[in-house]
C-alpha cells in the first residue's frame, strides 16, 4: 500500500480520481482506494482547493 494526496478545485472526488490518474501512470494492477483524510483550503470564506489523502493497494510480482 501507498499514500497519495490527490488535489483539485473542484471536489474531494475529483481530488482522489487525481491520485488514482497519477499512480495508474507508475503503479501496476491498482486495486482498492481507501480515502484517509480529505480537507480544503479556503479564501475569502469560499473553498479554492481541494484535497483528498487515499490509501492505494496494488497488486506487485517482483522477481526473484
């Protein structure tokens, strides 16, 4: 399992399909996204981002 924080200006979904994306990219046979922590950042009293902590399982074959 992995870590990633997913960010985004839209919503905390959008965040975590934004990590998921980026380790789809490195990570073979991604499996289960566990959402861990999700906050925002905010100015002017509205939210301006987004960001979204996920667990990653995957499934890894390494060699012998």
């Amino acid at each position: 399992m992995i870590e990633l924080v997913g960010t985004g200006t839209e919503s905390w979904e959008k965040a975590a399909a934004t990590a998921v994306d980026l380790a789809s990219k490195t990570l073979p046979d991604l499996r289960i996204a566990e959402v861990v922590e999700m906050d925002m950042q905010i100015e002017g009293g509205k939210a301006i981002s987004y960001r979204t902590k996920v667990k990653l399982s995957f499934k890894y074959e390494g060699g012998s």
